[in-house]
C-alpha cells in the first residue's frame, strides 16, 4: 500500500464533513432523551393497560346518577330517608350529601347498637358494593334543594 502524506491508501476516501461541535451538557441531555423515552413510552402504556383491565366491559367507570337512584330504590334506602332523600325515620341525606368516603363508612359500619327502633343497619358488600354506593351518593348530591316555603303558593295563602 502507498502512503500520501502519513495516510494509507485505504483510507484515502473522502473524508466525512465535520459534524458541529455539541456542548457537554447537550450531548449528556439527549443521551438521557435516548433512553427517557423508551421508559415513558413503556411506563405511559403499562397504566392504558392497567387502566383498560380495571375498567368493566360495557360500564363506565363514572358514578351514575341514574343507577343511584335505582339502587337506593332497590336496596331500600328510601323506606327511611325517603325516595329523595329527604329524612323520614332516617336521616335527611340530600342536598348536603355526604362526601363519598364518609358515606362508606356509615353504610358499612352503621349505627352502633342498631335497633328497628333506633339508628341504620349496616349493609355489607354483598348488599350494595362500592360502585353502586358510588352511584347513590352521586344521585343524593345531584338532587336539587327543597323549594323554600315562601316559594310554595299553597302555604302563601
């Protein structure tokens, strides 16, 4: 092989053009891009996928008002806070409805010491599940206020 100048024939090619110089703390921030990426990318799909599998086929994750009403209905609630929650032998529950985690705790637990006479029976999973009494709060705070009575033509008499 013949040598020009101190370089050998075989690498006598074109030489490539010069890239830009980077400054240090570039070069380190887009090496740390090159693999930041690949982890969210994996990290973003990992809680779709979590996210999916939790989710019901065919029902919504959202607390249903309408559902509400018709477990709160069907499990009887309305025989002593009345068909909207308005009080009766049990508590007025709407419009100040409990937040969600509150009401939990009085369902599951009830009143200690229960009594047909006195206090709330407690009602277990196995009668109104945590999505359903999702669903009931979010019908009890969706109730609009009484009328006031001022508002009532029958009592302006």
């Amino acid at each position: 092989m013949s040598t020009i100048a101190g370089t050998n024939a075989a690498s006598s090619r074109r030489p490539r053009p010069a890239l830009p110089a980077r400054s240090a703390p570039f070069a380190e921030l887009t090496r740390a891009a090159c693999v930041a990426k690949p982890l969210f990318v994996a990290t973003a799909l990992l809680c779709a996928l979590t996210s999916a599998a939790q989710a019901q086929p065919g029902k919504s994750t959202r607390p249903s008002a309408a559902n509400g009403k018709t477990v709160f209905m069907r499990v009887g609630c309305y025989t002593c806070h009345g068909t909207v929650g308005q009080g009766g032998a049990g508590a007025r529950l709407a419009p100040n409805t409990l937040p969600l985690a509150a009401m939990q705790v009085w369902v599951r637990g009830g009143t200690p010491g229960w009594s047909i006479a006195r206090g709330m029976p407690a009602f277990p999973t196995t009668v109104i599940s945590d999505s359903e009494l999702a669903d009931v709060q979010a019908y009890l705070a969706g109730l609009p206020p009484p009328a006031k009575p001022d508002d009532i033509a029958l009592l302006r008499r």
